[in-house]
C-alpha cells in the first residue's frame, strides 16, 4: 500500500470556504493534541506502576512514590 494512500486530501478541499478548511485544521491539531495528552498519560501510569512494583528500581531509576 503506498503511503499517499495516507495522504489524500479531500477533492472538494479547494471549493470549501477558508471557515471549512480552518475548522477540519483545527480538528486535526485538537484529536493530535488529545493524542499526545494521552500517551503522556499512559506514561505516567506504566512509569508509576513501575515504580511502585520496584521494576524501576531494578532498571536503575531511583524514584519513589509517596504514596504508600
């Protein structure tokens, strides 16, 4: 499958008014940004638990939760 299969653009793109093309840019920035917000997210999650069953520790990340 060639990667410009990914890349298509819409053909209507340059008959949508620059409000339509502007609200399908911000869409894409927004659902990027939530997905970066959510692999920060995943992270930490996988880092804390990490730490918090020693597997961190082994690794030889010196980190403590104050949690417990």
């Amino acid at each position: 499958m060639s990667i410009l299969a990914f890349r298509r653009r819409d053909p209507w793109w340059a008959m949508d008014g620059p409000a339509a093309r502007r609200a399908r840019r911000r869409k894409r920035i927004v659902s990027f940004l939530a997905f970066l917000v959510s692999l920060a997210a995943v992270s930490g999650a996988a880092l804390a638990w990490a730490v918090q069953l020693g597997l961190a520790e082994s690794l030889g990340i010196p980190l403590r939760l104050g949690l417990g």
